[in-house]
C-alpha cells in the first residue's frame, strides 16, 4: 500500500532514505525504529537504525520551528500523538496480567499502529526531500545519535519556546488578513489559504465521523455472526449448519467492510488530516511574512522619526535595510514554498482519491462475490 | 412471510368500501386484555368439542356475532386434526395477498385508519377481491378476540403489533421530520404481516371473526363482547355434568417433550432478543452511517469550491455527488436491514411470548383438572360420611354431585389432552414455520446487500476516471 509520501515525490533522492520499517506499541510509548541509507558525506555511516519516541519527533519540529533561518519554508506539520486510548488500556491489564486481546482490539491497535508510522514517516521524508531541511544539524542528530534523545528533549527553554509559538500562532488570521497586500500573488494566497485552511478542517471532522460510522456497522456484523451462532448451537442439524453458514457469511462481511472502513480513513480522512496540518504549516508561512512586513513599515516609521529628530539615523537606516531584506527573502522563498505546496497538494489529492476509489471498488466486488457465494450455498441447502 | 412490497396489490381497481369505519371504539386501545380475562373462563366451556351437550341448554339472547362464531366453529372443529395437517401441506398452494395501505390521520394518531385489501381463490371466502377500512383499533379488538378463543386451547395465536414506537430509532434529516414517516410505515407493515401470519393459520382462517373482519364493511360494535361474558357465567353455572368413566390423570411420557421443549423456548428467547439487539444496532449504526455521508458530501461540496486548482475542485464536487448518491444507498440499505430483518425478528420475539403463554395454558388446565379431582375426592367422602347419616336427601345431593365433579374431572382430563395435542401440532407448525422465514428471509437480505455494494460499484467506476482526470 502505497503512503502519501509517494506522492509528494519524497524518497526520490537516493542520497537520503529514511523509512520506518517497524513499530514496537509497549504499555504507554511507541517505539519507532528509524531506518537511514544516505550517501552524504556529512553522515558518519552509510546506514543507521535507531529507535525514537513520538516526543523525539516533536522536539525535532520545534527546533525546526524556532530556527530563524527557515521563516521562509513551509516548515513540515509536526505528527500527531498516536492516538491509543483504548488499546493502551488494554496494554497495562496485559502488562498487570489482568486480560487478554481479543482478536478485534488486536486488529484496531494495529490500524492505528499502520496510520502513526505513516505520519511519522512522511514528517522525516519531507525534511530528508528538502534541500535546506535535510542539511539540518539536529535533524542529523535524530537519524544518527545511537542513544536516547530525552536528555536532549529535556532543554526546558525550547520547550516552553514551543509552547509559546503554538499560543501565539491563533492570533495569526488576524495579522494575515490585515495586512496590505501588494503582491498579487500572496493577496490571493491569503484568500485562498483562509477559506480553505476552515473548509479542510471541516471536511476532515467529517470525514472521521463518517469512517468511525462505517467501523461500528463493521462491528454489529460481528456481534450479530456471534448471535446466530449461540442461536445455530440448540438447532437441528440442517438447520444449524444454515445458521453456521449465515454466521460465517457475517463474519467475513465484517473483515471486508472493516478494510474498506480503514482503507477509506488511510486514503481520505487521513490525507484530509494531513494537509489540514500542512495548511496550517504554510498559513504559519504567511504570519511569519506578514510579521517581516510589520516589522519593515515599523521600521520605516522608526527611520523617519529618526531623521525628523535627526538623531540615530543610521542605526534606524541599517535597521530599516535589514527589515527590508528579511521581508524580501521571505517574500522570495515564500513564494517558492507555497507554488511547490499547491502542487504536492494536488498531486496527493489525485494519487489517494485514485487509490481509495479502486480499493472501494476491489472491497464491493469482494463482497458482492462472497454474499453471491454464500447465497447460492444457503439456496441449495 | 410476505415483504411490503410483494404483498401490496394496488387498490385502485379495487373499490373500497363507501362506508368509512363506523362507531367509537369501546376502549379497546387501553386494555384489551381485560375485558376478555372473564371470557376466557366460560368460552373454555363453549369449546366446540362439547357442542352436542350444549345444544340441549337456553341459548342466551346475544347479538348476532355469537352463533355466527358457534356454528362455523362446528364445521371447523368437526374436522380432526390430521385434515388439518393436510390442510398445511397444501399449504404451498396458499392463494392469498393481503395488502394494508392508505395510512390515515385520525385524531392525535398518525396512522390510524388503514386501507385493507384483501386478493384470494379462497372458497372460505365470499369474494375475490375485498377493500375495507379499519381502525388500529380493530386489529387490536381482533386479536384479544383470537386470543381469547384459542389461548387456552393451545393454539399459538400471533401477537397485534404494539401501539408504540419502542426500539424505534428516530433520525432527523433536512427539515422533515422522519420519525413520523417511519412510524406509519413502521405500522403499516407491522399490521400486514400480522394478517398474514394469522390467516396462515389454518384454524384462525377460518374462524368467522377474521373473515368479518378481512370481509365485512363494517365491523359490529364491540359492545357485544360484554354480553358475550354475561351469557358464558350462565352457560356455566347451569351445567350439569354427565357420568362417563373415572378416569386418573396420568403423568404422559410425552411430558418430557413439554419439559424439552419449554426450556427450548425459554434458549430461543434469550437469542434472539440478543440477535433483534445486534440488528437493532446495525440499523441504527447504518442510519448514523447515512446522516454522517451526507454531512461529508455536503463538506466535501464546499472544500471543492474553495480549491483553486481546476481540475482538483471539479474532481471533488464530484467525490461530493457520488457521497450523496452513496448515503441513498445507506439509507435504503437500513431500510432493509430494518424491515426485512429487524421487524422480523421482533415479531418472533413476541410471538415466542405467546409460545411461552400456551404452554402456560396447558399448566393451568392441568391445574383444573387437579383441583377437579380433589373436589370429586372431597365429595366421595362427603358422600361416605353421610352413608351412614341417614339423611336420604343430603345423600342423594351428595351422589348428584359426584356426578358432577365426575364429569368435570372427565372434562380437565380430555381439555388437557386437547391441549396437549394442540400445542405440539403448534409446535410443529411454528418451527417449520420460524425455518422457513428465516432462510427466505436471509436470502432475501443478502441480495438486498449484493444490490447495494454493486451500486456502490457503479457509482464508484463512474468517479474513477474524474480522480484520474486531475491534472
């Protein structure tokens, strides 16, 4: 099955793969085996394999993030916590010893097990396809460093610097949209990015909704295939084996409408997630470019102020110089970023609609030639 | 049992009746059960095998309905059970439809009055073709009268559908409200497979209050069926008892049959409650699988719009269509699984009620029939004691009723056997019957998902060259 990253063009390069081949979901943590091949001088070895948690990732993005030099990259959406509730639960009784997985939570874990590797994944290959990403020095550290990252993560300033950034980040529509857009092309960015970012959030809420439904239909064809067969067990023989068969026929109903529930959320819900995420990441783009342009007209004002006053001028000139150059090589490698967003975007979209729609269609014809099977059997009983 | 669709014939050709339902109901909604739990006692002494002793006595002044309903009993029970065995092997060759339509408003009931067509070869039948009106009502007065006359004689009468909308998932979509459509059609169906069922009982077919009411243009009042109580207490007091052989009730090896069988019952019940929940809750979940399609559609429609990339908006106003087509298909599908499935399962969760309820019956005739024995002990020794009392017309009292309790002993002894007999033809008819629904049925639902998943082909073959079209 083929993962979002596929279509954004990552993994491309040769000189830096990275992949995660394996996942280890113990009492409360994940752990992510990371797998680097590179041929790139600045790594000590050709290979690496290490194990990282969600929080390492995490860390990662937020030095990304706080990384002045990049305030004109769409930095990569940080992945989501993996979403355990339930089976975590069900992993401190199995460590107590208390009970056991049944067949069903086994399968659910493991979905959700399938779709954070491949958020996590994508996250790396973004970084690994960039050209200044990849170049990072604590991206390296994550691929490379053989040890535990905690001690590392544990630098309170970067982390509070994280939090702050988040809480600072929902004040960004209101600076976006009150800047005095000059340029054509971020005037109908802003639009476009404001309307879609509300709409993509929307549909994305839905689409979960509309999966969670499709996974409790699934279910109810298990719990009736287990009360036909309580009902088949007090029956005569023909029609107890009637009864067996129409459970069995259930049974294997729910295993394909589960697949195509889980098929529809990797293919959908979750590509609607991520690039509600990845919206997120170009609108922070437009705020930090909206903040450089406020920064330049203040220092604009400043400057004039100066030379009314006729004191500091050329500490207010260099200012008003460097401001300028900022918002201009925001603006340049703005627009790059974000020209380069709309075709990964469209690119992913027509590559995941293609792959769900051909497996909605495999799904149905699987159950239209299991329930025609099965029919025929019980007309000839 | 007949689907809603198969069973409608339409009604147009047919015309109903001129006269609309007539009178008031006499309460019946309220609490059928009680106005006939006097009737049972004395219709027990009315049972048709005893109708030679009864012709000797007064026949009361009643309404018309009440010889109506003896003397077609006669012809009926004339017959031995085994004729009604074969009567159920040509069952197969059961050339009726009946058809329940045209739900009327009356009052704060949104479903009340109903249009009852009935298409049959039947020679029982005056016509062959029948449209009259009934009130909800009717068909509940209608199966209290049943119940009342063939309960206790073991015979498994099917259950009214039930007044209310319980286990009835209501869902608002867009601004009709639904609830209200469903519960018609909830009802509407409900009654048709209940005159089904019962008209596919070979006894209840005949019985002459099921005719009247497929048939008649008008139902009489039910206000007959309290004189009917009035004049079974005479019957019943005024019966003298005639001398027949002493006869011991035996415990029948065929017990362990009702002792196997009872516990089958009570298994069953428990199981399918289970799988009626399990149904329930498909339906349900499939329903919210609908509203839920329908909202990402319309999302899905919006995101479309928004999209700046052509090719990439056109593509999802499309995925946003075939959405809205694929909630039609869940919302028919739960249909299905609701009417086809659900309903009848519900329908033999009560029906294994009255299952429950005759075997019940066979323990109180037994329970009759012992107490009628101690009583006849009773007055033997009365009898014994005056022997030697020398009171010529105690004593003669005293033999007289012996006789009598004789009688009624004798009486316990054969209703039992009766109703023993009974029950296990039931029996046997239920459980033929309970096999056969449930693998017509079965198949039925099964094509209906083979229909609804080679939809969602088609609908999804349509999109894929949209998706692949995104450039």
């Amino acid at each position: 099955m083929t993962s979002i990253s596929e279509d954004i063009d990552l993994n491309n390069d040769a000189s830096l793969v990275i992949d995660i081949p394996d996942a280890l979901c113990e009492r409360d943590k994940v752990k992510f085996t990371v797998h680097t091949k590179t041929t790139l001088s600045s790594f000590q070895k050709p290979e690496y394999s290490v194990q990282r948690q969600h929080e390492d990732f995490i860390w990662l993005h937020d030095t990304i993030v706080e990384t002045e030099e990049y305030a004109g990259l769409i930095i990569p959406p940080a992945p989501p916590k993996p979403d355990f509730e339930g089976p975590r639960e069900k992993m401190h009784k199995l460590g107590e010893g208390e009970s056991s997985m049944t067949k069903e939570e086994y399968a659910k874990m493991k979905q959700e097990l399938e779709k954070t590797v491949q958020v996590h994944e994508v996250f790396l290959q973004r970084l690994s396809s960039h050209p200044m990403f990849r170049k990072d020095r604590n991206f390296q550290i994550f691929l490379e460093y053989d040890q535990d990252l905690t001690v590392r993560r544990k630098n309170a300033k970067e982390m509070f610097g994280g939090f702050f950034k988040n809480m600072v980040k929902s004040a960004d529509e209101v600076l976006i949209s009150g800047v005095k857009e000059v340029d054509e092309f971020f005037e109908q960015e802003k639009n476009f990015l404001l309307d879609y970012s509300s709409k993509i959030k929307d549909a994305t809420a839905k689409a979960e909704k509309m999966t969670r439904s499709h996974k409790n239909v699934a279910d109810d064809y298990n719990h009736i295939s287990g009360a036909l067969n309580n009902t088949a067990a007090d029956n005569n023989t023909a029609f107890k084996k009637h009864l067996e068969k129409c459970a069995e026929v259930f049974e294997k109903l729910r295993k394909v409408e589960d697949r195509m529930a889980s098929d529809q959320e990797l293919k959908l819900t979750e590509l609607l997630r991520y690039y509600t995420r990845d919206i997120q990441a170009a609108k922070d783009l437009l705020y930090r470019r909206a903040r450089a342009l406020a920064d330049y007209e203040n220092s604009n004002k400043a400057l004039d102020k100066a030379r009314l006053k006729g004191k500091d001028v050329a500490q207010a000139e260099e200012n008003q110089k460097q401001c300028l150059q900022k918002f201009d090589k925001l603006s340049e490698s703005g627009k790059k970023e974000l020209t380069s967003f709309k075709a990964r975007r469209v690119v992913a979209f027509r590559k995941n609609l293609i792959e769900m729609t051909e497996l909605e269609i495999k799904h149905a014809k699987n159950s239209v030639s299991l329930l025609q099977g099965s029919i025929e059997i019980l007309k000839s009983n | 049992m007949e689907s809603p669709e198969a069973a409608r014939l339409s009604a147009e050709d047919i015309s109903p009746s001129s006269n609309g339902p007539k009178a008031e109901p006499m309460l019946l909604d309220d609490d059928p059960d009680d106005l006939f739990a006097e009737a049972t006692e004395e219709v027990s002494l009315d049972s048709p095998e005893r109708q030679p002793i009864l012709s000797d006595g007064p026949s009361p002044v009643i309404t018309p309905v009440t010889p109506v309903m003896i003397s077609s009993r006669a012809d009926v029970f004339d017959r031995s059970p085994d004729q009604d065995e074969d009567e159920e092997e040509n069952r197969d060759t059961f050339d009726i439809q009946i058809s329940v339509s045209d739900p009327e408003k009356v009052g704060k009931d949104v479903c009340d009055s109903l249009s009852l067509c009935l298409q049959t070869s039947l020679s029982i039948f005056s016509r062959d073709e029948v449209c009259v009106k009934r009130r909800f009502s009717d068909f509940l007065g209608l199966h209290s009268k049943l119940a009342s006359k063939y309960m206790h004689m073991g015979y498994i009468v099917p259950p009214a559908p039930e007044k209310s909308i319980v286990g009835m998932t209501k869902v608002k979509v867009g601004k009709e409200d639904l609830s209200s459509v469903e519960f018609v059609e909830k009802r509407r169906s409900a009654l048709e497979r209940y005159l089904l069922r019962t008209v596919k009982h070979p006894a209840l077919l005949k019985d002459p209050d099921v005719l009247q009411f497929l048939e008649s243009s008008e139902l009489p009042r039910a206000v007959s069926t309290q004189a009917l109580s009035g004049a079974g207490i005479l019957r019943m007091v005024n019966k003298a008892a005639d001398a027949v052989n002493k006869m011991t009730i035996k415990m029948n090896e065929s017990d362990a049959w009702f002792e196997e069988k009872q516990q089958q019952f009570e298994n069953l019940d428990v199981q399918l409650r289970k799988l009626h929940a399990s149904v329930e809750s498909l339906v349900c979940h499939r329903k919210e699988l609908s509203v839920n399609t329908a909202s990402f559609a319309k999302s899905a429609a919006m995101l479309g719009n928004s999209e700046d990339h052509t090719a990439l908006s056109r593509a999802l106003s499309q995925l946003a269509e075939v959405e809205e087509k694929i909630d039609q298909l869940h919302q028919d599908q739960a249909c299905a699984d609701f009417y086809l499935i659900s309903e009848l399962l519900g329908d033999y969760v009560r029906l294994i009620t009255a299952v429950k309820g005759v075997f019940d019956q066979r323990m109180k005739t037994w329970a009759k029939c012992q107490d009628a024995q101690v009583m006849l002990q009773r007055k033997r020794e009365a009898e014994a004691k005056l022997q030697h009392a020398n009171k010529p017309d105690k004593l003669q009292q005293a033999k007289d009723e012996i006789r009598e309790w004789e009688g009624k002993v004798q009486q316990g002894e054969r209703d039992f056997e009766q109703i023993s007999k009974n029950i296990r033809r039931e029996v046997g008819r239920f459980e033929k019957d309970r096999v056969k629904d449930f693998r017509v049925v079965i198949i039925k639902y099964l094509e209906s998902l083979v229909h609804t998943q080679q939809q969602m082909i088609k609908y999804w073959e349509a999109f894929l060259p949209e998706a692949k079209a995104i450039a």
